[in-house]
C-alpha cells in the first residue's frame, strides 16, 4: 500500500521489502534491496555497494553505548551508499548515506535475562504499540513538514504482526510474536546530540527545541480526530512527566486513592528521612534527589499542599487532550546542526493525544536544570510565541499555558513523592531498592536519568513555592483571570539567554 505525501515523497507500506532477518547480519542489505525500496518511495537512485554501519549511542556519562535505538530495543544503521559509476544516479540531495530502523520481537539485542524479563513484564503489549505508533506516524502522517516542523524524511516503511503474540512468546523470541517494523529514512548524521541524556542543555538550544514542537502543537490543535486510531490516544507524554523514574510509577486505582488522600500521607516525611542521605555518594541519581530532599523548603512545600489539598486535588490531573504531542520529548530526541536553530526532532513512537503542559514539564525537567521562576517563563514564552504566531484568537492565554505548567509541577511532585516516600503498589522505593535497579547498564541509564529528572522537579515546586510564598498564592488564580505572574514578562523574555 502506497500513498503520497505533500513532500512527493511516496511513503510505502509492503511486505515484499520487509527485513525479516537481522539487517547487521551478512548478506541481509544488498544494492538491490537499498535500490528497489528508494524507488518505492519515490526516489530513483542506483548504487553499485552498500556497507552497513553501527551507530552508536551515549549514555548519563557520555560513555558509548553499542547500539542507537535505546532502551526500546531497536536496531538503528547508517547505509553508506557506493556509487562507483560516475553515472549512477545519486540521492536528490547529493548525501551517500540513509538510516534503517529496524524492531523484531524475535530476533532482540543481547541483553541480559533479568533486563529482557523485565521489558517483557513491565512494556507488554504497550511496547509493541509503540512500534506500531511510530510505523502510523512515519506512514501517514505527512503534513508534519509542511507546518514546519523539521524531522528527518522516511522514504518507505514496512510491518508485519505476530500471529499470536503472548509475553511468553515473546520472553522465549517465539515467531508468534514476532512483530516486525521497518523504516528508510533520511540520514541526519550530521545532527548531534547537545549533551549526554538528562545532561543540562543550554537554552539557547532548549529555546529552539521549544519552538520546533509547537509548531506540531500549533498545527494540530483541537485536530486529534483527524489522527485518532486504536494506538493514538492519551499515550505516554503524562506518564513520564509524572513517573518517569526508572522505575513502575504510580498506576492503577489504589494508586489515584493513594493520591487522592495525599493529604494525610507521611511520604513527605518519609521522603526526606529516605533519601536525605547520599551528597557525598557518586551516584547521579542519588544525588539528585538527595540534594533536593535536603532542602528544609521542599518538605515545607509539601505540608503547605497537604493544608490545601482538597482544593489543588481537583485541578489535577486533567486528560482533556487538546493537541497532538511527540509524547517523548527530551533534548536528546532533538538533534542539532551547526546553529542552535537547526534542530530535528526524532523518534515518534509516544506520538499521540495529549496536553501541552506535561509535554514541556517533560522537557524542562529532563534537561533543563531550574534556577529561577523567570528563566523558566522565559522559555515558555519562547514556546507560546511560536504556538500562537498567526493564530486568532489564540488557543489558550499565556497565563493559562503557566496555571496549566504548574498544576503539571504539582502532580508530578506529589506522585512522585508518594512512590519514593510510600509504599506504593507494593513497591517500596528505597535507596537500596534503585541500587539494585540500576546494576544492570542499561537500567542504571534508565533509572539514574529518571532521579535527576526528579531532583530537577522538586527544584521547581521548591522554586515556585519561595517566589510566591505558598500554593495559595501560586496558584490564585486557578478559578479566576488566570492571569501572568507579578512580574513583567515581556522584559524577561527580552534579556538575553545562555
């Protein structure tokens, strides 16, 4: 199946060209396979070689990692293209290079059991819908580079399900759960990275970053029916700007009860008694939230929740999508070039529903560290100029993107409150427990990104609490004029950035 896109690019969905075998295996990628599957999509190019390369990623500590597609499992592969002809037809744009992403639930990296059990217990079926997302988003979302929004092209997909997929299945690589996805894209080798994950990055690039999703954002909003399947729904985005630890966050019905009757909880006590304990250790994860719970102004934060809670409690937790989101949006899914205004957002497979706030706390806590109330505004409006340019009347208010960032701060903080400082779904997150976690490789990068998240959004309850002396004030204008904060937003954003 085949269909156009706005770009003329010809995005294709076929089984014909499907890799079936692991493509860094010998003989699995030739020149014809490469040749056919561009001409697919619409590209006509003849090679005479194709060399397969690895690309590598970087975990917490910039040390390298044998693989680019994470903790997800995919294989990422840069196609270096011969042309040894001085007539062969080369790609439109001169390069001599395209990427392949390429998933099997059969044929999985070698990772250890403890790791793969742990994917097959924790991800099940919604692993495979996250494949299966970013196939629905590289197949048939096509406008995205017509509203502006730079990401690298796809030239041809492919899929195939599982007859029968089953977490034992997939625990034992059985082919009855052998989903596969595959994508030829456009190499965009020349985009790096602007930091290790969870590294702070400067706000220059963040700015840029900000400006890019809007524009998916913008394009989208009160638009979700357009993009609605059975996969596309309220997806990941809140998840991991609430409980995005490494570790299995609050879910479930005991767990909303758990934070419904916050408060009454001692997890604030518990969480400082906890984890005040590790300055001195290496651990970055430790040390993030460590250093944030022994801020005597994070505990008094949250007893001045606890006093208001029955009327924070029901401005929390809002579903209502309002756009489509990347779902997934962290500075190391943004690449940039040599400015910091080139940059291209990747790896779709969170696209879905969703709101605003969550995307951007997501944003700002996994990459942004806080220093004060103004500097956050600052970026925020560097976002919301780029949501709203051109747009009349605009989709929301300044002051009700801010009211909205905030109760977004106050629902992760306390979730993440009660899952370090209670006893939560029978999990007891402990400094032990995340030590236990993290000794594996790549749940340590999962799990030590995640507590600095965490350090970064205790700093910005902390923040808001001292500038407006309590929620009270904070958030007074919940149920009024939702008005900016008592500080003159045009001049802050008009002082330079780092």
């Amino acid at each position: 199946m085949g269909c156009a896109s706005s770009n003329g690019v010809v995005y294709i969905e076929n089984e014909e060209g499907l890799l079936r075998q692991p493509p860094d295996r010998p003989g699995v990628i030739t020149p014809q396979w490469v040749t056919r599957e561009m001409k697919r999509g619409g590209v006509d190019i003849e090679i005479d070689d194709v060399i397969v390369e690895q690309i590598t990623s970087a975990n917490i500590d910039n040390e390298q990692r044998g693989d680019g597609g994470g903790i997800s499992g995919s294989r990422i592969l840069r196609l270096r293209l011969v042309y040894t002809s001085g007539t062969r037809k080369k790609l439109p744009n001169g390069a001599d290079t395209l990427v392949l992403k390429w998933t099997s639930f059969r044929h999985v990296p070698p990772m250890p059991i403890t790791l793969r059990i742990a994917q097959v217990i924790l991800f099940k079926v919604d692993q495979a819908n996250l494949f299966r997302t970013e196939h629905f988003f590289m197949r048939d979302v096509r406008d995205v580079h017509k509203w502006g929004v730079k990401t690298a092209k796809t030239y041809s997909t492919a899929k195939q399900e599982g007859k029968n997929p089953s977490d034992i299945a997939r625990l034992a690589c059985d082919s009855r759960a052998n989903l596969i996805t595959m994508a030829l894209m456009e190499d965009i080798g020349k985009y790096k990275t602007p930091a290790p994950p969870f590294a702070p990055v400067s706000r220059n690039k963040a700015a840029a970053a900000l400006r890019n999703v809007a524009r998916l954002h913008k394009s989208t909003w009160g638009k979700m029916g357009k993009f609605k399947t059975d996969l596309v729904d309220i997806y990941g985005n809140k998840g991991f700007a609430t409980s995005h630890t490494g570790l299995n966050g609050l879910k479930g019905t005991g767990a909303h009860k758990k934070k419904k009757n916050f408060a009454k909880s001692n997890a604030p006590e518990n969480l400082v008694k906890k984890w005040n304990v590790g300055i001195l250790k290496t651990d970055k994860g430790i040390q993030a939230i460590a250093r944030a719970a022994s801020n005597p102004i994070l505990l008094q934060a949250f007893k001045d929740l606890q006093a208001n809670w029955s009327t924070v409690y029901p401005n929390l937790g809002n579903d209502t999508p309002q756009c489509m989101v990347h779902g997934d949006f962290h500075h190391w899914n943004n690449l940039y070039g040599e400015t910091d205004d080139d940059v291209m957002l990747i790896d779709w497979q969170y696209f879905g529903c969703g709101r605003v706030s969550y995307e951007l706390l997501y944003f700002f806590n996994a990459g942004i560290d806080f220093t004060t109330v103004e500097d956050d505004v600052k970026l925020l409006q560097e976002y919301y100029n780029s949501l709203v340019e051109g747009v009349n009347p605009p989709q929301i208010t300044f002051g009700e993107l801010l009211l909205d960032f905030r109760y977004a701060i106050i629902d992760a903080c306390v979730t993440m409150c009660l899952s370090l400082g209670e006893r939560t779904m029978g999990v007891s997150y402990t400094v032990s427990d995340y030590m236990k976690f993290a000794q594996d490789p790549k749940q340590r990068d999962f799990a030590v990104g995640g507590m600095m998240l965490s350090g970064r959004m205790f700093d910005r309850l902390v923040g808001l609490f001292t500038y407006y002396g309590g929620v009270t004030e904070m958030l007074k204008d919940a149920h009024g004029a939702r008005q900016v904060p008592p500080f003159h937003i045009e001049e802050a954003v008009g002082r330079e950035t780092v």
